[in-house]
C-alpha cells in the first residue's frame, strides 16, 4: 500500500512537470526556431549577465518580441535582429 502511494505520488509530480513544460513551450514564439543563452551573450561581450527581466524589457521596448525557452533557464527567443541596438532602462 505504501509504495502504491509513492507511485501515484511520483506520477503526479511527473503529470505537473510535463504540465509546466508543455505549457512553456506553448508560450515560445512559434516562428523563432533557435534560442539565445544569456549566459552565452554576456560570456562574448565580456560583461556581467543581466537578469532575464531586465533583459526581456529591454527587448520589449525596442519593439520586439521575446519569449522564454523551455531548452535553456536562462535562454531566449526573440524577433529582434542580431545587430540592433537594446535601450536598457
């Protein structure tokens, strides 16, 4: 009776997880098939990684749109053009 109940237990923690993540990847931008890692575009340019809010906004605020990746915690997909310019606030 005991392991039943760590069964269900495990199961339903599995059923919330995959919950969370198909949910995620519901909310990705559909028509932006790669993903950039913060961590990854802070490394480059040599500078402190900012945090995925302040980041977001500012990307946001340009005028593009951003979402979150389930691939990466701290990945993003985003329409903005590789080359343009971010206005943090």
């Amino acid at each position: 009776m005991m392991i039943q109940c760590f069964n269900i237990i495990r199961l339903f923690t599995l059923l919330r997880f995959a919950s969370g993540l198909l949910s995620m990847i519901q909310e990705e931008l559909p028509d932006c098939p790669l993903y950039y890692s913060l961590d990854s575009l802070a490394a480059t340019i040599h500078c402190t990684t900012p945090s995925l809010l302040q980041f977001r906004s500012a990307i946001i605020s340009s005028g593009y749109r951003v979402s979150t990746s389930h691939a990466c915690r701290t990945a993003i997909k985003t329409d903005a053009p590789k080359s343009g310019e971010l206005s943090f606030h």
